[in-house]
C-alpha cells in the first residue's frame, strides 16, 4: 500500500539553517498495516508524514501509493489517496459549520459539485448512526457549530472525517499529544476501533513510548532522519519502554534523549 524508496530531504541547503530532516528513509507498508512511529526531537517522523502527503518535494527517492507514483505529485493531487489527523484540533475541520455539514463536507471530497449540495435526511441518519459509535452524545448535538465542542470530540470528528471514505493511507501525526491523558485514550480506542472496522493502511506518529507500543501491529523507531528499528507484531508485543530503549541504545550507540517520549 506504500513503498518509500530511499528518500531525501534538506531544508534550507547552502545556508546557516541547513538541517537534513530525511536521510535515506526506506518503508513498505502492507495493506492493513497500521504502523506507530516514535523518535525524539528532530528525528524524522513528522517530516515523512508530510513527504507522503507532498507538504513539499523530496530532493530524491521516490513514494508509491497503492502502485501509483506520487513523488512527483502536488499536495492537492495526492489528497484523494489520504486520510489526515493532525496535532492541533482546530485543524482538519471547519469551525462556524455544523457536525453535519463537516461531514457531508468529507464524504463529497472529491466529487462534482451540484446545486443539491445541502445535507440530505438520508446523509444526515447515516452520520448519526457514524457519530453513535463515538460514544460522546455527539449524535443529538448534529447541528452544533464544530467551534464550540471540546478539543477530544473535534479529534473523534476529525477522524471520522478522514476516514468516511476509506484513504488508501490514513497519516495520525501526533493527534491526541494537545488532549489530557483521559480524553487521549478515549480518542486513541476510537482510532484502533477505526482503522480495524475499516481494515485501513496508518501510519501514527507518537511522542509517547507506551502508546507507540500499544498500539498497532508495527513500531518504527527514527533517529536523526532515518530508521533505525521496524519491529514487528510478534517482537512488539513482548517488548516494555525499557527494552525499546535499550535497542535505541545499542543501534545509535546514544541515550535516548526526549523525556516527552519517556514520560508521555
């Protein structure tokens, strides 16, 4: 479903302000992967995110999305391929519309727009039936501006949202690191219950440790822009936070350096 071949990028070459964000970034992801990926400050994560979503160009390598090149592809031409949750939850929806209308929003992406372009009784029962799930009374609360719910209930509409028609890749970059701890782990049950129901391909960026070990069925771990460990399912589900640290320090020959990640 992804296959990242050698990929590159520096910001800024030639300068003062040179920094190598990606150093030779190799990974394939399987249908049904669902891959977490963890690295301190610097190390690559967020930057490969926005490499597949095309944010800008590679300086070279190529990506290839369910065995269509999009390396060369503008962002707004990959989007149909894409699912996205970003960090920030005022992000990804719009906040004068309604919950409704931000999802009859998402589910048109894409198609023609017409003069019948209100939300339909029909459309509106099925969004009711999607936002029941979420289990936060958010289907009696339809017509209410999205501005106006708190920073949990606009992720789990965000991810509906991104995930209403079934990208080929859905991109979790960081998105419950702005919630507290309750209402992270609420959004977080709701994402594994998503992307299993859905079969969906993910990627998750994660600052925590703990999480990036509970959660999908592989843990990439970067470090100063390349990958350092692809562990697998059967390895991941007997390793702690200790041992992960442990092989960080055996394959960097370092410490690892970012307490957000430890502590989470």
């Amino acid at each position: 479903m992804l296959e990242i071949r050698n990929i590159h990028k520096t910001f800024n070459p030639g300068t003062i302000n040179e920094k190598v964000a990606l150093n030779g970034v190799n990974i394939t992801l399987q249908e049904g992967d669902f891959v977490t990926i963890i690295g301190g400050n610097g190390a690559g994560k967020s930057t490969t995110l926005n490499a597949i979503a095309g944010v800008w160009p590679v300086d070279d390598g190529s990506i290839t999305i369910d065995g269509v090149d999009v390396t060369g592809l503008p962002e707004h031409k990959r989007a149909k391929y894409l699912g996205r949750v970003f960090q920030d939850p005022m992000t990804g929806t719009a906040a004068t519309m309604q919950i409704d209308e931000n999802l009859a929003m998402a589910a048109r992406r894409g198609k023609k727009r017409t003069l019948h372009w209100a939300v339909t009784s029909k459309e509106r029962e099925h969004y009711r039936e999607l936002l029941k799930q979420l289990d936060l009374g958010l289907e009696d609360r339809m017509t209410s501006k999205v501005g106006l719910l708190s920073g949990g209930q606009r992720q789990a509409i965000t991810l509906l949202m991104a995930t209403l028609q079934k990208p080929k890749l859905l991109l979790l970059d960081e998105h419950t690191a702005a919630l507290d701890p309750k209402t992270a782990a609420k959004v977080l049950s709701l994402t594994d219950k998503i992307i299993a129901e859905n079969n969906l391909t993910a990627m998750m960026v994660t600052h925590n440790m703990k999480d990036a070990l509970a959660h999908g069925n592989r843990l990439i771990m970067m470090h100063e822009g390349h990958v350092l460990l692809d562990i697998g399912a059967d390895e991941k589900k007997l390793l702690t936070v200790e041992d992960l640290l442990q092989k960080f320090e055996e394959v960097s020959g370092e410490q690892f350096a970012s307490d957000k990640a430890l502590l989470g």
